[in-house]
C-alpha cells in the first residue's frame, strides 16, 4: 500500500499533476506557442491578399504581382543567416534540448539555412495546432466548471451536470501534458535538424585529430628540446665533476676550470628549461618576446664546452652559415649538440671531428669519433638518434648513423628549399 501513494497522494493522481508544478512544461508549451506568434504574421497577409482580392481590389494579375514578391519575402525570411542562431537558443532554453554546438565555418551554409527554415515551418505547425486546441479548452473549462449553475447547450445543467466541472479542471491538466509530450518531441528532434550534420560532424572531427596532431608534434618537439638541451649539459657537468674529483688535490687550477664549465653548462641548461617551460606556458616571457635559441652561429660555445670536458673537438666549416635559414639553422645546431652529446656519453672523451658545410641547397653535417672501449653506441634506451630523426624527418632531410670500422659516424643533410624551411617553421 506505501508504494502505492506518496505523501498520501495516490501515485497516478501524483502523476497526473505532476506537469503542473514541472517549470519545463511551461517552457515547452511557451517554444509551441511562439510556433503561433511566428505564423501570425504570415496568416495576416494572406487574410489580407484574400480579402482584397474577394472584394475586387486587384485583378487576377495584380493578385500575381503581390503574392509573388510578398512569399518571396515571407520565405526569404527564414533563410536570413543568424536564424539557425536563433532556434538553437530557444531550443536549449525552452526546449531544455540538447544541441551540439555547429560548426562556425558552416553555421550559415546553405544546407544549414534550409534545414533552419524546416524547423520554423515545423514550429509554426506545431503552434498553429497548440494555439487551436488552447483556444477551444480554455473557454470550454470555464463553461464545465460553471455548468450546474448555467445553462450550456447540449450539456445538462444543475445536479445533472455534477462531471462537468470535475472534466473542465482536468482539460487544463491533459493540455499541459500534451504540450509537455510535444516539446519532448522536438527537444528529441532539435539535434538531428539545428545540431551539426553529417558533413559539419566530419569536419569537426577532422578538425579535432588536426589538433590532437599538432599538440602531439609539439609535445615531440618539447622533448627533443629538453633531451638536447639539458641532456648535453648534464653530460657535460657529469664529466666535469669526475673530472675535477680525481685531480681535486693535486691540479686546483683545473678543478676551477671545471667548476666555471660545470656553473656555464648549467646557466645554458636553465635559459633552455626557461624556453621550454615558457612555451608551455603559452610561448611568451611576459613581455611576449621568445628568448632567440641557438643555431649554427653558436656552435663555437657549443664547442667550447666539449672541449672543456676534456673532449678534443676539431670543428670546419666550409660555407657561410649565416644564410642559412634560422628554422634550419636552429636543428642542425640542436643534431650537432646531441652528437656531441652521444659521443660523450658512450664513448668518452674521445676526439670527435664536427664539418658544417653549406651548400647551395642543403647543409650537410658529419660528426666521426672513434668507438673508444665501449664498443658501438648504443641503438636502445636513449632517445638521442630518434631525436635527430625527427628534426631531419621535419626538416624532409637524410640522416645516417652507425659504425664505419672503428669509428662512429652521423651524418645528416638538411635541404634548404623554401618547403623545407616552411615545414621547419611549422614544427616550432
């Protein structure tokens, strides 16, 4: 018996009144209602095309004159850009519908100002009819409530007429639900005629695995950034301080170089982490200037620090670097750090010969060393060779990597056409 009433209301009177005090009934049956309000006008110029012509104010081809631009204009109307706009504010407000947001380049296509147009002509249906029935039940629920007390043909009256104003209060309620089941079918409809269409979906979608790439490629190149940067500079300060503890009380002159490189490698390391870090931040310092990073101009420092590690670095250039591209630039600087990085790390302070030689439509780079008793570098578990396949992968350059005899040899050939420096820019 408790499952049957709640609150001592039975369960289906509690559901019969129920749209009565749901605040999204009111708001559907209002979105039906302006379905009226937007026919109206269009129900006043007919009348009145109609009527002038009934009573003889324009012939037969005057009539033709005035109709023609007149649903010309009426139509137009709904394919007014912004309509669609419109519609999907109301149906999110009053409907309570759910509507994807459409896609902004498409938003006013052509498809999409008809498919607009569709869904007024279906609200102004549906208002016609919801303005029809509200009409007729308001009047005749007056006229039940009132009906023993009133004489109302063909209905009894008096103690005969007991039903009728229990029937004229629940014609109010049965509109309510009715205009509740109405609205709830266009907010299932709304999606499919104001959302996104097929077309517009795909393009969304397209649009989002775009992004999805362009947010991996930068996390890509984020890597590689701090593997070069801070991995070179770790290198260099690991081999520095064991250096200078193995002389730390016998050589304090080198033990004070040491330390000097081991404080520049550092200060190096965080202006790069402070890059990194800034284009993670959104790509500004604050006063929306990028700190320049280095490229082929620079690798005179870059050696220096090599050398300072007690790595015997021959370096030849052949060719101006300064014409070259600063997109290019910028990643043979970084292929020729991570080099130096990698002989260093597995094969230790072995010479190393670094050329650049610029030529009329690549920069070519080669870095020998030999293998040193660690045998070949490594090919797994460091990131150091994938790295430089990307920036060469971007750059649509060669690269080449291995033992050649007893030494190890990177050489890598950056083009300088303008769709290799376009796609360099891109990757930044």
């Amino acid at each position: 018996m408790g499952s049957a009433t709640i609150g001592g209301v039975p369960r289906p009177l509690r559901r019969f009144l129920a749209p009565l005090t749901d605040g999204l009934t009111y708001r559907r049956f209002v979105h039906l209602l302006l379905g009226a309000v937007i026919l109206l006008p269009y129900l006043g110029l007919a009348a009145l095309i109609t009527a002038t012509v009934t009573n003889g104010g324009l012939d037969t081809f005057g009539a033709v004159l005035v109709l023609v631009p007149a649903g010309v204009i009426a139509f137009g109307v709904a394919l007014v850009p912004g309509v669609r706009a419109l519609e999907i504010t109301a149906a999110r407000a009053l409907l309570g519908a759910t509507v994807p947001e459409p896609d902004p380049a498409t938003a006013d296509s052509w498809p999409a100002r008809r498919r607009a147009a569709g869904w007024l002509l279906l609200n102004a249906a549906a208002g016609a009819v919801t303005a029809l029935v509200t009409l007729t039940v308001v009047p005749t629920t007056i006229g039940f409530v009132f009906a023993p007390w009133l004489v109302l043909e063909p209905f009894p009256t008096g103690g005969r007429a007991w039903w009728l104003p229990p029937v004229g209060v629940a014609l109010p309620v049965l509109l309510l639900h009715a205009g509740s089941a109405a609205g709830a079918a266009l907010a299932r409809l709304a999606p499919r005629v104001l959302g996104p269409s097929p077309t517009e979906r795909m393009a969304v979608e397209l649009a989002e695995a775009h992004a999805a790439e362009h947010a991996l490629a930068e996390r890509n190149r984020l890597a590689r950034e701090l593997h070069d940067s801070v991995g070179h500079a770790l290198t260099i300060t690991t081999l520095q301080a064991g250096a200078a503890a193995r002389v730390l009380d016998t050589d304090p002159a080198f033990v004070a170089k040491a330390l000097d490189a081991i404080a520049e490698a550092g200060r190096s390391a965080l202006a790069d982490l402070d890059h990194v870090l800034g284009l993670l931040r959104g790509g500004d310092d604050g006063d929306g200037v990028r700190d320049p990073q280095p490229d082929l101009d620079d690798l005179d420092a870059l050696v220096d620090g090599a050398r300072s590690a007690g790595v015997p670095v021959d370096l030849h250039r052949d060719g101006a670097t300064d014409a070259v591209p600063r997109a290019v630039s910028r990643e043979a600087y970084r292929i020729v750090q991570e080099g130096l990085t990698n002989a260093l790390r597995h094969a230790g302070p072995v010479p190393v010969a670094v050329r650049v030689a610029v030529r009329d439509d690549a920069v070519e780079l080669e870095l020998t060393n030999p293998l040193g008793g660690a045998g070949p570098a490594r090919t797994g578990g460091g990131r150091g060779l994938a790295g430089m396949r990307e920036r060469v992968m971007v750059l649509r350059g060669e690269l080449s990597a291995g033992a050649a005899g007893d030494r190890w040899r990177v050489a890598a050939r950056l083009p300088l056409t303008p769709d290799a420096t376009d796609a360099g820019m891109m990757s930044r």
